[in-house]
C-alpha cells in the first residue's frame, strides 16, 4: 500500500508487511472503495485487501504511476483518486521485503540500504516506490540531507513521479529550515504550475506555502494571522468554485482547520469552534489523520481557552468545581486523542496536543488544591513528553522554567500523599 503522508511512514511500513508478502500482481484500490483492474471487483466485495487468488488474476508489470495519471493495464484514474497502490515486481523484491521488515521495527538506516538495493535492480513501479520508501527512511531518521539527496534522485529518475508533490513539499521544509524560503518556495511553486498536475497535490502545495511562509511565521501577530486566514478562505472558495470537492476533499478540510487555527491565534475562539467540528464530523476526514490531529488540537484549544478565561477572574465558587473540572476533562481528551493515537500524524500539531494535555491537568491539579498526587503525575508525564519534542532553543528554554515549577508543586503533593514511616 501507498501511503503518501510521511509522518504515517511507520504506520506504513507496518500494514506493508502485512499485506505485501503475499502480492504478486498489480492492483489498485480508488476512494470510492472499488478496487483494480475491474476483473477483480466481484472477488473484492467487502474485502480490505487482495487474496493471493484474486491478485494472480489482476497480472503484472502493468502499472504506470505519474502525478497527472496512474495507468493501470491501459485504464486511466486520477492520482486525486487513488487510496492504494499494490505492485508486483517491488513485491516479489527480496531486497524490497527485507527495507519493509527492517522499517516495522523502525530500523530506518538499514531499511534505506534495502529500499535503496532494491532501487538497484527494479524498473518502472517498482523501482519508483522503493526510491520513495528511501526518502522517507531518511526522514524518519532526521537526517535532512540523506533525505534530500534520496528525493533529488527519485525526481532525477522520474520527472513526473506520483509522489512528486510530497517530495517537493519535504524538499521545501528542508530548505526552510536551512533558512532557504526562495528555494523553498520555489520547490512547491513546481507542484503549483506543472501541468497536468492533479487537484489534490495541487492545492495541498497551495496550503503547505501558506503554512510554511504565513501561518508558522506568524509569531504573535493577530494581523499576520488574519492575513494567512484570508488565503485560506481563498483556496476553499478556489476548491468550490472548480467543484473540485471531491478529489481534494481533504484539502478542502485542511484549508478550514487552517481557517479556524489562525481564528484561535487571533483569539477568536467563538469563530473558530464551528470550523474544527465540521471538520471532525467530516466522514472523509477518516482517510487523512494528520486532518483530524489538527481538528483535535485546534478543538482542545478552543475548550480550554473558554476555561482560563472564566478562571481568570480568580478562584473556582465550590458549586462551579465540577462543572469546571468536568469542562478540563473534555478540553484534554482531544489533546490526548492526538497526543497518543495520531503520533505518527500530527505533524506540529503533537507538541501543541502534548503540552496542551500537559497543562489541562496541571490546572485541573490546582484548582482542585494541588494535593492529588496521581493528577499532577500524569500532568509531569505530558510536560516531559513536550519538553523531548523542542528542540534547543528559547521556546524550550522557557518550557523548561515552567515545567521546574509544576515539578516542585507534583513533588510537594506527592510528599504528602506518601505514608509515614
């Protein structure tokens, strides 16, 4: 199976093994649920994936995959369409299993080596899909410029790859992060003006420029975020005006959590609850995690907003504290949706899940009169797990203060919650 989102790599790599051991034919799955070449559709009412009986009828080595067509046995579908992608030849790969064994158990360095011996003796499909699984071994590993030497040579050896819209979006955080914005910008203007370029990859690079130049840089300026507002609300009118909402459904929801995230940061949580909840609500959103983890988050900081506004007036009346602790409870099981199930998808969004889980608890801790010790551990848990996701600098170094002060408040309940000796 293809998953196209790099921070699932694990997530993938795992239903690989699962499923990649017994495919020896090309085979395709679309969004509606039909799958791939059509003599195969009758065998998979209702199945999740291809026996090995119904993949010996599909064939092989008749799989072309582009990012403005995927062809398979001469029948064309648009890349927006495709959820699964099975090939033969990198599946029969001895090279190929082993990259997929070695990358369940998260041994990135060594499933690379694989993926990239595998890349050595494929052609076509193939070769194509173990270039990319090499990329994302080297992203799962941090290691930007393996990462980026691995998606130059994927691009180098096809032009106009599948996954061409997700290298170029990888391409541009790197840059970004070596202080390049040209050449990040530049990487995903490519995706923008290719032609032929299908309409999810295309408005998923017209989103991640607002990200990565808008939204991210936006600090504290509820001016800057209201501007980056504005070209979300322009790509969701640019999706409805080319009724385009069926194959960039995804992005569409994507252009509203963008909506609704900039409406928090410009403190206006009252409009941004509804973008959240059409969001979560959204069946399509359960084909794209990294939707939902945002949703999620931006839903937990909207509940727990309303909550330090109302304690900011000072001390919870006794007849409010359940009414109160009830409220801090709702606001963290969004945060700890995230945080604990959408891990391998929530991007930047699981160090704002993390710590915001973190500090639900750690008000709820206080104003229940800091002296439940269990309470205020589950607090330090999720301040650590925050605290590992920075990396060094300033927003660490402040982390670090606050995190020193609730740990000297845990450590004073806890020494009165243990028996005497």
């Amino acid at each position: 199976m293809i998953h196209r989102t790099i921070g699932a790599a694990t997530a993938a790599f795992l239903l690989l093994c699962a499923a990649a051991a017994t495919a020896d034919a090309d085979v395709i799955q679309t969004r509606d649920g039909q799958w791939w070449p059509k003599s195969i559709q009758k065998d998979m009412e209702g199945q999740d994936a291809p026996s090995d009986e119904v993949l010996r009828k599909s064939g092989k080595n008749n799989l072309d995959l582009g990012y403005d067509s995927v062809e398979l046995k001469g029948q064309k579908f648009s890349p927006s369409d495709i959820l699964q992608i099975f090939s033969t030849t990198a599946y029969e790969n001895a090279a190929f299993k082993n990259g997929e064994l070695q990358g369940a158990s998260a041994y990135w360095g060594e499933a690379a080596e694989s993926f990239g011996d595998a890349a050595e003796n494929l052609k076509g499909a193939g070769k194509e899909i173990a270039l990319h699984y090499r990329v994302r071994c080297f992203a799962n590993l941090n290691d930007a410029a393996k990462a980026f030497d691995a998606l130059q040579q994927l691009l180098d050896a096809f032009p106009k790859t599948y996954f061409y819209a997700n290298v170029q979006d990888m391409k541009a955080r790197i840059l970004v992060n070596r202080k390049d914005r040209k050449g990040a910008e530049a990487a995903l203007d490519k995706v923008i003006a290719a032609p032929g370029m299908n309409s999810r990859d295309y408005f998923e690079a017209k989103l991640a420029k607002i990200y990565l130049f808008k939204f991210k840089t936006a600090g504290k300026d509820k001016k800057r975020y209201a501007a980056a507002r504005a070209d979300y609300q322009r790509v969701v009118r640019e999706i409805e005006a080319r009724s385009a909402e069926s194959a960039a459904r995804a992005q569409w929801l994507k252009g509203k959590v963008g909506i609704g995230k900039c409406f928090v940061y410009e403190e206006d949580f009252v409009k941004a609850r509804p973008f959240f909840d059409q969001v979560i609500s959204d069946k399509t959103s359960l084909e794209d995690k990294a939707v939902l983890a945002q949703a999620y988050t931006g839903r937990g900081d909207v509940k727990y907003a309303a909550i330090k506004k109302e304690l900011a007036g000072g001390n919870v009346p006794e007849d409010q504290l359940t009414r109160v602790t009830e409220a801090l409870i709702d606001a963290s099981l969004d945060y700890v949706r995230v945080a604990k199930f959408y891990v391998e998808n929530a991007g930047d969004d699981l160090f704002g899940a993390t710590i915001g889980a973190a500090r639900v608890w750690a008000t709820q801790f206080t104003i229940n009169g800091e002296n439940d010790c269990g309470l205020a551990q589950r607090a330090a848990k999720y301040f650590f797990a925050a605290h590992r996701l920075l990396p060094r600098g300033e927003t660490k170094r402040l982390l670090t203060s606050e995190v020193k002060r609730f740990l000297a408040k845990r450590d004073e309940a806890c020494k009165a919650d243990e028996p005497a000796k």
